[in-house]
C-alpha cells in the first residue's frame, strides 16, 4: 500500500461520501415525488457513508491490523480489534437506517457522531501536537469522522421538522372541519 502516491492513499476513504452524494442526486432526479429528497438522501447517506464506509474500516482492521495502524500513524495496539468491532456496529446502524423512521435515523447519526468525532478530535491533535500526517490520520478519513455524521443528523432534523409541519398542518385542517360541521348550541 505504500507504493501509491500519498494523494490516494489519502483521498480513497472520500469516495465513501461521493458514491452516496452521486446516487442519492441520481435517485432525486428520477425519483417519485411520494418521497421527500431528505429521506432520500438519508437513506442513500446511511447506507453508502456510514454502513459500507464503516465496514470497510472494520474489515480493514480485522485483515490487516497493522497496516492500518502504520496507515494512520499510531502504534500497534489490541484496540485495533476494538475499533473494528466498534465499527461493525456503526455499519449495522448505518444499514438499518435505511429501513428506519427519521428519529431512528438521527440516533443512528448522533451514535456514529459520538464515536467519529472523538476519533476525528483524535487525528487532530496527532496532526496538531505530534505532526502526524500519515494518510490515515489526516485528509479523507477526517473528512469522513466529521461529515458522515453531521450530514445523517442534519438529514435527520430536517426530516423530522417536515413531519412535525405535516402532522400539526393535519391536526389544523382537522380542527377547522370539525368547526365547520359542529352544531351551534341551542
């Protein structure tokens, strides 16, 4: 792995979030109109970003343990294990988000965030304080621990801030037909 150019080797992990930005664009172009383009790009973000993004990197760790840690810059440790098995878990919210409800979404996204953006603090101040920039400590892989889960929470909230519109537009039109037909009292 280290015969490719630092570029590569750096920028791969971004293709986990332009395969999904690429078809949930490509989805919302040819999609019927039933289904709001948020959810769509939920669903797309989930899964693509967060449910193969995070099974690639628990697969690579489980593989090839200490390539990675020599990828990222940080010494061999037994937690490698651990954050491939933390990692598997993310992938498995970021495939059930698929199926799930926007709530159920934006916890998927507020667990990946607790976990990412502590693995992206992390990267930081090994670039910051130590001067790591291997290419698996900087560039897309930080771009990925801070984008995936902003964008699943942002989706999210703005999913659940359209149906608390059409819920409460609902319960409007409900209260003034039941104006309109109730009997005057006598």
């Amino acid at each position: 792995m280290d015969t490719l150019p630092y570029a590569v080797r750096t920028s791969f992990p971004i293709l986990f979030l332009l395969v999904p930005a690429v078809g949930a664009l490509l989805s919302c172009h040819r999609r019927n109109r039933t289904r709001p383009a948020a959810e769509v790009w939920q669903r797309w973000w989930a899964v693509g970003a967060l449910g193969f993004g995070s099974l690639w990197v628990a697969v690579a760790f489980l593989a090839a343990p200490s390539g990675m840690a020599d990828a990222i810059g940080f010494a061999h440790s037994p937690f490698q294990f651990e954050i491939a098995c933390a990692n598997i878990g993310f992938a498995l919210l970021g495939f059930r988000a698929a199926s799930a409800s926007p709530r159920e979404r934006l916890t998927s996204g507020l667990a990946a965030a607790a976990f990412l953006w502590g693995a992206a603090g992390g990267h930081l101040h090994q670039w910051f304080a130590h001067g790591d920039h291997a290419a698996g400590n900087t560039g897309g892989i930080l771009a990925n621990d801070l984008l995936i889960p902003a964008v699943m929470i942002a989706l999210a909230a703005r999913d659940l801030r359209r149906e608390a519109r059409a819920t409460r537009s609902a319960d409007d039109t409900r209260t003034a037909h039941a104006a309109r037909t109730a009997r005057p009292a006598a």
